[in-house]
C-alpha cells in the first residue's frame, strides 16, 4: 500500500483569493494526480472550512477556510486529514461542526477534534483494498478552550497526555491492519525536532504506529526510521501563504507500507507560490529543499539520498 503525506493547509488568506478567483479545486490542482495517484493520502487540514461561527476572543490569528476549498481535497484524492491543531476552534464549535460535515460530504475522513472528547480521539478508519487503516490525529499546541472532554467540542490532547496516545495507538494497531499517527507539535520556525517530539513520536512507534507525521513549525524538519516506522517530524507547509522562501519549502513523502512497516519511501520536493499553491520543483529549488532534508535527518541516524530531482529514504 502507498501512502502520500502532506503538512499544513489552510484555505484562508491568499488561498482563499486563489479560490475566489480560479475555484475550490485550484489551491491543489497542481499536485493533485500525484496525490491520488496513492493508495492514501493524509494531511493537515489547518483551518475551519465555513462560513459561519464566532471568532475566539483574543486569539492573534484566527483561520476560516473558504468552504469550497474541500473540492481541492476531493480533487487530491485525501482519504483522510487531522483536524487536531490550534485553529480548530478559531471560529468557535460552529465552524468546528460545518468542517466536519462538508468533509463527511465528500467522503474524507478525519481525526483529532469533534463534539467532545470522544469524538475527538475516535480514529478514522479507511479500507485501502484488502487492508485497513486507522488515523489518529493529536495536537501538542493547545489553545486555552481548545481541548476537547467530556462536554465541551475540541481537539485531542497530546502533550503531557502521551499515556493515553499510547494506548489509543495500541488499541487501534490490535483491531487495523495499519496504523497512521498526526501530531501537530514543535517550534515555529526551527528546522530540528525538539526532545519532546522524538520522544513522543518514538513512542507511539513503540505502541504500534506504523508512520508518525507531523507538523506545525512551517518548515521541514528531519525524517527518521525508527525500528519498523517512519517518522516525519515536520512535513512543513503544504497548502498556506507564507513570508519567506524557507516557509514555501516543503515535500511529499510517499511510503510503501507493507507487512513489515515502513519500506521504500520517496521525497518529492514542493514549493508554494503566492497564493500557498503548491507545485513540484525541480533544478536549484528542488537541490536547496533536499539538501535541507537530508542534513536535518542526518541528526535522526537517517540518510536522505539525493538522485537528481528527487530522494530516497534508506532502508
């Protein structure tokens, strides 16, 4: 089975001007045969998608996507996203229950956030073929209010909550052929991972996860094989407006996983325009973004190898 991983996406800002101007399929059209082209594709979807719903209160950046912007996830072929990170719940549950329902629309499935805590932790199951995959999606950056219980909408805890990550992780490896772990964590604007995210990430491997992939900082962060997993600490920014060249850096990681694990696993570079849209690099672009790759990994006793416009993880 191939699995295709994404960063973070949001349809807000220039994105949500690219759609207003050219459609809801645009931010992704660029990317999208080599998206669905997998047997499954995850991401991070960063922003509520809705019209509707209050803006939190005195919250500095606040997203709401352009709901037409899930027609770009159809059009990728996403079988399923996180919605566990700090702009859930910018505009209130409101908008938390209209992402859900346009995603449940289209047939995408989602993790990491929903009515209560329940909710919230329930993973989504996809069947791929004959096998089926569970995704779990957690966020480590935790706006006051944002965390989900009993009775309250929100998103699943992660930080300082890793014993229940944990069992989630071995409970859904006991019942799913393969299993996909979200965290959305780490240092804005830092290209190495921080001890609490190996930490954290080795051990949902250590549960049971097949692949961890994460986001958050807005640039990527190293890649690492750990016993029979794969764990992309940051996939960086996928479909999101940014200010420098670093922050429109960023990658596809594409992953065989078979009984064994994690095998064969390419690096597809990626940069994002002005509008957050992002599209396959080649030449400088692509050397400047592998490079970056494979010297970060390096610090995870991971090997990034560069053949031209593309890389490899070794086994």
């Amino acid at each position: 089975m191939t699995v295709a991983a994404v960063g973070d996406m949001i349809f807000d800002r220039q994105v949500k001007a690219l759609i207003h101007a050219a459609g809801g399929e645009a931010p992704l059209a660029r990317v999208a045969e080599h998206l669905a082209a997998a047997d499954y594709t995850c991401g991070n979807l960063e922003s509520p998608l809705s019209d509707g719903g209050t803006r939190a209160k005195g919250k500095e950046i606040c997203f709401r996507g352009d709901p037409r912007g899930v027609a770009g996830l159809e059009l990728a072929g996403f079988d399923a996203v996180s919605i566990a990170n700090n702009h859930a719940l910018d505009y209130g549950s409101e908008a938390l229950d209209d992402t859900v329902a346009a995603l449940d629309e289209r047939g995408i499935a989602h993790s990491g956030a929903g009515a209560d805590r329940d909710a919230a932790w329930a993973p989504a199951v996809t069947q791929v073929g004959s096998a089926t995959v569970a995704y779990l999606a957690f966020s480590h950056i935790l706006p006051p209010g944002f965390v989900a219980n009993d009775t309250r909408a929100g998103i699943a805890q992660g930080r300082n909550n890793m014993d229940r990550v944990a069992a989630a992780v071995a409970s859904a490896a006991a019942e799913y052929d393969y299993v996909i772990v979200s965290f959305h964590w780490g240092i804005e604007y830092v290209d190495d991972a921080n001890a609490e995210q190996v930490r954290d990430a080795r051990r949902a491997i250590d549960a049971g996860a097949d692949l961890v992939m994460a986001h958050h900082p807005h640039v990527l962060q190293g890649v690492e094989r750990y016993k029979n997993g794969l764990i992309a600490y940051s996939l960086g920014d996928f479909v999101f407006d940014h200010y420098s060249r670093k922050t429109g850096e960023a990658f596809i990681l594409d992953i065989e996983l078979g009984p064994g694990g994690a095998g064969a696993t390419a690096v597809t570079p990626v940069y994002l325009d002005q509008y957050g849209r992002p599209d396959v690099v080649t030449g400088q672009a692509a050397s400047t973004i592998l490079k970056r790759l494979k010297s970060v990994s390096a610090k995870h006793d991971t090997e990034v190898v560069i053949d031209g416009d593309l890389a490899t993880v070794a086994q």
